[in-house]
C-alpha cells in the first residue's frame, strides 16, 4: 500500500482546521502522513492541531510565505508517493483518499486525479451548489477558461509529477526547489495545473464524484475583486515565458472568461456598478463567450443589470430562487455522471 503524503498550509485556521485534519484522520485509506505546515500563523491553529495525538502527524514550521510556500516546504518534507493537498478550511470525505489511489493505480496515464466538490459558507453550511466540471479532457485551455481544478483539496497527485515540474527559486540566500510558484498570491495553483499540462505528458482525471467540500468566504470589496485580476495578469505574464505559443491562442478567451467570474462576485459583494463593469469588459475583450457559452454569460448579464435596477428585497430572492435552480441541475448532472462512471467501472471489473 503505497504512502500518500498530506499537506496542509496553516494560517490563521483555529476555526476550522479540526475539521480538516479529522476528516483525513477518518479516511479509509490508513497510509498516509499528515503534514502540517505552520505559515506563522498568528491564531492558535497550532495549538488545536496539537491536541491530535497521532504519530502520522508532523507540523513543521516556517516564517508567514503564504500558501504557495507553505505547499512547497511540505512537498520537500513528503515521504509519499502519492501528495495530496487540503487547505485548512476544507474537508474530504471518508472514501476521498482510496477512490483516489484506486483510479491512479488503474490508469498509469494519469499523473493528477480530481474530484468533484460541494460549496458550504463560512459556517460550514451547505450551499447546495457545486463546482463540477464539464470538460472531460483537461487542456491548457480549459485551465485558463475555467479551472476545472476549483481547489488543491480536489486532487491527488503523484510525486514524479511535481518532480518534472520542479523548479528553483532563492530566499534568503538559500536556494530551495519549487512546485508553486511563490510570487503568485491567488492564482498560484491555476498556474500549477497549467505548467503540468504543457510541460509534461501526464494527464488530468477527474473522477465525477463529490469528495470535497470548499469553503466559500466573502471576498471583501471592489478592491478584492482587482487583486484578483492583477494576479491573473501576473500567471499570465509568467506562462507565456515556458508557453507563449498556448498563452498567444488563448489569453483573450480566458481574460473573457475570468472578467466574466469576477462580475459574478461582484454581484455576490452587491456591488451591482461593478458586475456591470466587468461584464462589460469581458464581452469587449471576447465577445464570442456569448456563443461558446450563452447560457453562463447571459445568467451573469442579467444577474448584474437586475442587481442594478430591481430593489434589493426583490433580487435578494429572485437571487435564491436562481441558484436553487442552479444547484438543483448541478446536482442532476453530478448524478448522471457518477451513473456513467460506476457504470464504466462495472464494464471494465
């Protein structure tokens, strides 16, 4: 039974972070380690992990480098073959980690195996709706679109992937090997994902199952929301140095595309002018995501123009009746695909 290393970056978690490493702890795959990266986290994140007494436990610790740091100084820690990432704030389901292993076992083609995940609020209510990806062959394409890979607590990887993409960068002096790229603050894994597509022959998998949950926080403010997209410049910028040709091809659909997930945030903030704005820009920047895809695109126009117009207690639940309905159809497809799935698994048994 192979060992499947489990890293998770800790900063200012003590919410949530039991939460996390207990539902590692009640995986139905044992082999694993838990590796808990402190980020100098300024809460008593540590002090509850600390309450854990298992011996597959390790916390090591670090000055705050942010999540992309703490990922990479846990991947150097990893004994594993298998690594698989958690955030603090999320959590697996039992099976996650032996569904994983079972579909990498069976395909040696696939270097990256993902799943599907549930949306809870801060509180860790359910949303009922879901990030269940569409695409069925994931391309370096898909990855600017859309991520397929909603969150690292979706996948389980194999070392020798990381190892082909490992590069070096220098702190403090020391020059350290590097998976995710720590310059990058909010697109680090986007970026990741993307760098295994055109760098390397693994593919990605995703098994159509929901085996994660993600917790969504409030982004803020307008200014969250322009942060975001500087860091979208920014992954941008840096993979057209290993990929210009790919970046060339697809840099205005996918800046189409992020502009179009930002104004749904920002009708999510309220913030009806801005939602306006950053549609606006995305049908300027490619006007073909209305054909590519109407649906998505005429949902965010007109979330943003009602939020604008109507009076809030009116859109507040219109806004509910729509992602009931959202949801309700994310979870019928979800259904279907798992059909196909077990089916599929049944004819190769």
């Amino acid at each position: 039974m192979k060992k499947v290393s489990v890293i998770v970056p800790v900063y200012a978690a003590e919410k949530y972070i039991a939460d996390a490493v207990q539902s590692v702890l009640a995986q139905s795959y044992k082999n694993f380690e838990i590796i808990l990266v402190d980020d100098g986290t300024p809460d008593a994140s540590i002090e509850v992990c600390q309450q854990f007494i298992d011996s597959r436990i390790k916390i090591i610790h670090q000055n705050n480098r942010g999540a992309s740091a703490a990922r990479n100084n846990g991947i150097r820690h990893a004994q594993g073959e298998y690594i698989a990432f958690l955030d603090a704030d999320d959590t697996w389901v039992p099976e996650k980690l032996e569904k994983h292993i079972n579909h990498l076992e069976k395909s040696p083609n696939v270097g990256v195996s993902f799943s599907y995940c549930a949306f809870v609020d801060e509180v860790g209510k359910p949303l009922g709706i879901y990030n269940a990806t569409e695409y069925k062959v994931i391309t370096p394409g898909a990855i600017l679109c859309r991520n397929p890979i909603v969150s690292p607590s979706c996948l389980v990887t194999r070392r020798e992937v990381l190892e082909g993409i490992k590069f070096q960068q220098e702190y403090d002096g020391i020059v350290e090997d590097c998976y995710f790229d720590e310059n990058l603050r909010q697109s680090e894994d986007a970026e990741c994902w993307f760098r295994i597509c055109v760098k390397t022959n693994w593919k990605l998998e995703v098994i159509p199952e929901l085996l994660a949950t993600y917790r969504l926080h409030s982004i803020g403010n307008s200014a969250n929301l322009l942060k975001t997209l500087e860091s979208w410049d920014q992954f941008i910028a840096q993979a057209q140095l290993y990929a210009p040709a790919v970046v060339a091809e697809w840099e205005k659909p996918a800046m189409a595309y992020t502009l179009r997930y930002l104004a749904r945030k920002a009708v999510t903030m309220s913030d009806g002018s801005m939602a306006i704005n950053l549609s606006r820009r995305a049908l300027m920047t490619h006007w073909r995501i209305l054909i590519e895809e109407p649906r998505r695109t005429l949902v965010t126009l007109t979330a943003a123009y009602a939020l604008w117009f109507l009076p809030q207690p009116f859109y507040t639940q219109l806004q509910s009746i729509g992602l009931k309905v959202i949801g309700a159809s994310q979870k019928r497809r979800i259904q279907k695909d798992q059909a196909k799935n077990q089916a599929s698994e049944t004819i190769v048994v």
